[in-house]
C-alpha cells in the first residue's frame, strides 16, 4: 500500500499539516507510523480526514467527532453513528435559530424605537417598556473569536 508524507495527505485533503499532528494528538486520527523520523500513512487516513472535514462542515465540535469515531460499539454502522449525532445536532441548531429570531427581533425593536441621546436614556425607556425581561440567552462564540477577544 502506498504511503504518503504528512505534506501529501495535507495537500490532497486540503488541511494544513499542522492539522493533522493535531488531529493525532487529540486522538481522532490514529498517530502515523514513521520511517526515517517521518510520518508515513497509508491511503486510509485521506477517507478518515474527508469524514472529520465533512463533520466540522457541519458543525460538529471536535469532541463530537471522537464520539462519532469512539463512542459507540465497534459493530455500529455508520449511518446509525451519523443519524444519532445528526439528530442531536439539528435539535440544537433549532435551538439556535429561535435565539436568533428573538434576537433579530430585539435589534429591530431598538432600531425602531430608540431614539434616546444617553445609553442611561435608552435603559430607563428599555425598562420601562418591558424589554429588558427579553430573554435571550447569550450565544456561544466561536472558539476563534474567544481567543481574539482574550487578546
């Protein structure tokens, strides 16, 4: 079977190889053999790299790859691994939506309604109208955006 460098399977998956020793060290991808103090894989990891992209393209955590990978008997067929973290999955992106929409409902209340000089202006009308009992839980920020804002 032939056996590629980490740079071949990071270009023919389209990661950088960085990602891929990560991938390894969080244990989703099992370590690669080595020749000569290189990583050498064989073609099989570019079809488990294409399931871990197409689960991060679809909103999967790293956490929920693992268990698509680990958490269920060996026997488990795919398509019952996919279905059961697909499932999960939609109910939260509901979950999600609906935040949005109070949110988006929020925003165009303020658009429509403020027209205050002072944010201390803008409280009391907020509060006196009722709307600072809108409950809209904060969402989750990307892990990317909490590392820029931690700067």
């Amino acid at each position: 079977m032939a056996q590629l460098t980490i740079s071949e399977v990071a270009r023919r998956v389209g990661l950088q190889p960085s990602a891929i020793r990560y991938y390894e060290r969080i244990g989703i991808l099992v370590p690669a053999q080595r020749i000569g103090g290189q990583r050498r894989y064989d073609t099989t990891v570019l079809h488990r790299l294409a399931v871990i992209q197409r689960a991060r393209q679809t909103g999967f955590s790293l956490d929920e790859i693992r268990e698509l990978f680990f958490g269920f008997r060996d026997a488990a067929p795919a398509a019952l691994r996919w279905q059961k973290l697909s499932r999960r999955k939609l109910a939260e992106l509901e979950e999600l939506m609906g935040q949005i929409r109070t949110m988006q409902q929020l925003l165009r209340k303020m658009m429509e309604c403020c027209r205050c000089e002072t944010l201390d202006q803008c409280g009391r009308g907020i509060f006196r109208n009722g709307l600072a009992g809108a409950t809209v839980k904060p969402m989750a920020m990307p892990h990317k955006a909490l590392k820029r804002r931690a700067r």
